[in-house]
C-alpha cells in the first residue's frame, strides 16, 4: 500500500507596505478603507491609524504591489501614497 501525505497549503509570505494619507477626515474612513483593502486578493490585513494617516497593510507582494493598494485607497476618495516608513 503506498501512503501519501497531503501537500499543506502554506500561506505566501508577505511584506508590510506603510500608505500615508492626509486627507482621512472622519474616523468611519477607517472601516471603509480595511474594508476595501482587505477584499483585495494577496492582503492578509490592514490596520488605519486614523491620526496619523498610517495605512498599514500585510500583503504578498507577488499578489499586490504599494502602487495597487494606494489607488484602492484613492478609489474610496482619499489620496494615498506609498511611504518609507
């Protein structure tokens, strides 16, 4: 009898890319903008800091790039750019 084992379906390892955005104006920005984010194929999670415009996202690269994520944010109706930090 020849036994094999089932291939585990590992997750692709993600980066962490920071978005920078001025122009969140009221704190329901912050479910619209994980929401959208996070409904993109590759994000495995995203957090906004409301006060300080920090987008954070967790997301495979080969999936999605900081340019991809910053116009789903700008299709939302706010400006984001890719920041270094």
């Amino acid at each position: 009898m020849n036994r094999t084992t089932p291939a585990i379906d590992r997750p692709e390892p993600t980066i962490r890319t920071v978005l920078r955005s001025d122009e969140l104006t009221c704190p329901s920005c912050i479910e619209k903008i994980e929401r959208r984010l996070g409904r993109m194929p590759g994000v495995a999670r995203s957090r906004v800091h409301f006060a300080t415009g920090r987008i954070e996202v967790d997301h495979d690269p080969k999936t999605v790039t900081p340019d991809e994520l910053a116009a789903a944010v700008s299709e939302l109706g706010y400006r984001a750019t890719p920041s270094p930090f």
